[in-house]
C-alpha cells in the first residue's frame, strides 16, 4: 500500500497477490474529490502482438505456452476498451486485476505440459471472474485465505527508535545499509514481508524462483531456477 497527496486529495494504492482467485490485484481509490484517468495496455516482453485489450497469449521456443489476461472496473466514470488499450476516465476508483500462466504441468511423463490447457483462455476466465466480485470481497477472501497462515508465526527483535520509526521505507531501507545500528521493527517486518511473498506465490505449485521477482529481463542466470 502506498498512498500520497496531490491538491489536496488523498490518493491510496493497493496491490496484492491473491491464492484463491489467482490474480493480482490493483485497487485505487481517493479521498477528496479526486479522479482517475488514463489507460492500461496489456504487453508482453517477448514481442508479443496483443489482438486484443484484455489478452494475449504465446509460446517460448521450447513450446511452453503462456497467457495473460487484465480487467478493470471503476465507479463514478466511465471504463472502455478502445482497440488494444483500457481507457478509463473520471473514476472515483478503479480496480485492476491481472493473471498470468502457462500450461507447464509437473509430469515428466507428459513432457511437463499439459496440452489440453489453454493458458490465454483460462486468463481471461480468472479476471472475469474476480472483477465481477467487488473490491472489498477480493480483498477480504485474500486477507481471510493468506492470515491463515501468516498468522502461525510472530516475531519480536525489539523496538526501534523513533527516529527510525519517522523514516519511510524507502531511507529506513538505505540508512540501516550504512549504519550499525540495529533496526529491530524493520528486521522483524523485513522478515514477515518475505513470508508474506511465499505465502502468495508458493502453494499448490513449484516454488517461487531464486531471483523470480526482483528479476527486470528475461534472461535470468540458470534460466531462473
């Protein structure tokens, strides 16, 4: 969550990762008159041509196929789809949802694909049905699904200075890399964030990556194993 303020508007951001609807959602809401307006392209970074706004779908040269899909809603204005491109404008909020896949299956002996799986089409089913529920519910079948299991596990290093408690992520980050001193709140938080992450991104499946999400190319070392 991040969240700012502009002519006198409060504007919040919200994202999150969902296990049980399997999508990842961007909720933006304001407080004080504010609006959203803009648009949202779907693209890949293999090249792909999208043929249309809410999907697309492909295969690397190994024959692994994949798909990604997006969605939004908005209240208070108007949310259209105008070739390849959302366009949104004058929304008092606005909610996107995004899935990706690909039809990899654990079974060597099908060649770790399952063919009758059409990655593109079950995008496009996942982000349907999660915009169709509301913002609150997404989030609450997320809180409700994650906390069952964040919440197995607390941790104390102590308490930080207040000092350190004014700092924002960002400097709180960069000073306890040059300094010292601990930062016990932030070492304990630092920890949760990180079982946050795996709780989100590694049940029913294969295992997040070594370098997966701080990855900004598509040539990771060791193929990102």
């Amino acid at each position: 969550t991040s969240s700012y303020v502009r002519s006198g508007v409060t504007y919040r951001r919200e994202m999150y990762a969902s296990h049980p609807d399997d999508v990842i959602v961007l909720r933006f809401t304001q407080s004080g008159g504010g609006r959203y307006t803009g648009s949202i392209t779907l693209t890949g970074t293999h090249g792909e041509k999208p043929a249309a706004a809410e999907s697309f779908g492909a295969a690397l040269p190994n024959g692994l196929r994949y798909g990604a899909a997006v969605k939004a809603r908005g209240s208070g204005g108007r949310v259209t789809v105008n070739g390849t491109r959302i366009d949104f404008a004058g929304c008092k909020d606005l909610t996107v949802v995004v899935t990706a896949g690909t039809n990899y299956a654990p079974d060597a002996a099908a060649g770790f694909r399952d063919p009758s799986l059409d990655p593109e089409r079950l995008a496009r089913t996942k982000v349907r049905a999660a915009v169709a529920e509301s913002a609150d519910a997404l989030r609450r079948t997320h809180v409700a699904d994650y906390r069952a299991l964040y919440g197995r596990f607390g941790l104390s290093l102590g308490t930080s200075s207040a000092e350190q408690r004014e700092l924002d992520t960002w400097e709180r980050l960069h000073a306890r890399s040059r300094d010292p001193e601990p930062d016990p709140e932030l070492e304990a938080a630092y920890l949760q964030f990180g079982r946050y992450l795996m709780i989100c991104g590694s049940r029913g499946s294969l295992p997040l990556g070594l370098q997966g999400l701080w990855l900004d190319g598509n040539d990771p070392d060791w193929m990102g194993d």
